[in-house]
C-alpha cells in the first residue's frame, strides 16, 4: 500500500543483480534511510538489504539449476562480488553451498 516502498522493491528488482546496496535504494526513492527501514520493516517484514539478498539469491538458484556457469559466474552475474561471499550468504539463506543446491535442483 506504501507507494514509496512499492518504488524500493520494484527499484531493487530490477537493479540488484547490479551490485546496488542500501544507499542506492535510498537514494532511488529520496526518502531518509530509517524511513524506509522502517517502512519496510513494517510492511513486508525484512530490511531493505534483506530484500536485495532475496532478489540475487533467487537469481543465483534460477542460474545454478538452469545453466552451466561456473559458480563465480553466477555469483558475479547475481551481484554478489565474489564467489565466496555469494558462497557465505546462500549457505545461510538457503542451508546448503551453491554447488550442492545445483546438484539437487540441476534437471537430468
């Protein structure tokens, strides 16, 4: 319902396989940075850097089940920056490293 919350998420959607962090998404919007945490806190219960986590992630699984690439293509390609931090955070989100999810979910 929050028209400047909708502009964040529909910002970080499109741009967060770019490399963007909060103070992008901040300054997208143009609103105070503990407004927005807040709002989005309150409206979809994660923090902004939660949702551009979210964002890569999902590209990241689409990637490693429907592609070849090497895992720090992938990484590189989700926005992560390096092979061990997208290693690090979706080994947290998702409860497995990349290499093992891709095992699992790579079509025979």
């Amino acid at each position: 319902d929050d028209s400047e919350v909708a502009e964040a998420v529909r910002f970080v959607r499109e741009h967060a396989c770019e490399g963007i962090g909060v103070e992008d998404v901040v300054g997208h919007v143009r609103i105070s940075r503990s407004v927005l945490q807040r709002k989005f806190r309150q409206g979809l219960h994660r923090s902004i850097y939660d949702e551009i986590m979210q964002v890569r992630i999902a590209y990241a699984q689409r990637l490693l089940a429907e592609s070849d690439l090497s895992i720090g293509t992938v990484a590189d390609k989700a926005g992560f920056g390096s092979q061990e931090y997208m290693t690090d955070v979706f080994r947290r989100k998702m409860g497995q490293p990349p290499a093992k999810y891709r095992k699992a979910h790579k079509p025979c």
